[in-house]
C-alpha cells in the first residue's frame, strides 16, 4: 500500500504479481494480491493491454482461453492464461 507507490515514485524497478483467474459455471472470477491494481483480461488469445476489458466483478465467459494480467503504477505483470478443457 505504502511501499509499490513509493517505489514507483522513485524509479525504483519491481514486478507485479500474476492475477488469479478462475472459471466456474461459465463465470469468470479474478484476484490480484495488490490493492488498487487493476487486472485486464481477453477472451481471444491476445495479450492483454491497458485497453483491454477491466475485471470489476464476475462475468460470463463462454470461452475456451482467458488471459489476463495485473496493472499497476504504469507496471503490468507477466500474463497468466486459463485454457479451458471443452
């Protein structure tokens, strides 16, 4: 909370956790451990970006691959990809 933003501040490099993803029921349900970082997701194959869709709250997902990364302080994580088994 205090620390990333400080770090940020002063060019001081640090990498952003991976957002947890979660498919259930045709729902897809996302985390990320650092308060305040948004997770940015696509249902296509592509890597996400900035622009892609903000996770705010579940949705319906009907896809047979998500990926998604974290965002935060002009930083983004590596991204992690959910592949459905169909």
């Amino acid at each position: 909370k205090n620390e990333m933003p400080y770090w940020a501040k002063n060019s001081i490099n640090f990498r952003l956790p991976q957002p947890g993803l979660l498919i259930k029921e045709g729902t897809l349900y996302a985390n990320v451990a650092i308060q305040g970082a948004e997770i940015r997701y696509t249902t296509d194959g592509t890597e996400p970006t900035a622009q892609s869709a903000l996770w705010e709250a579940p949705v319906k997902c009907e896809t047979s691959v998500v990926k998604a990364k974290s965002f935060y302080q002009g930083k983004e994580s590596l991204s992690l990809t959910l592949i459905l088994k169909q």
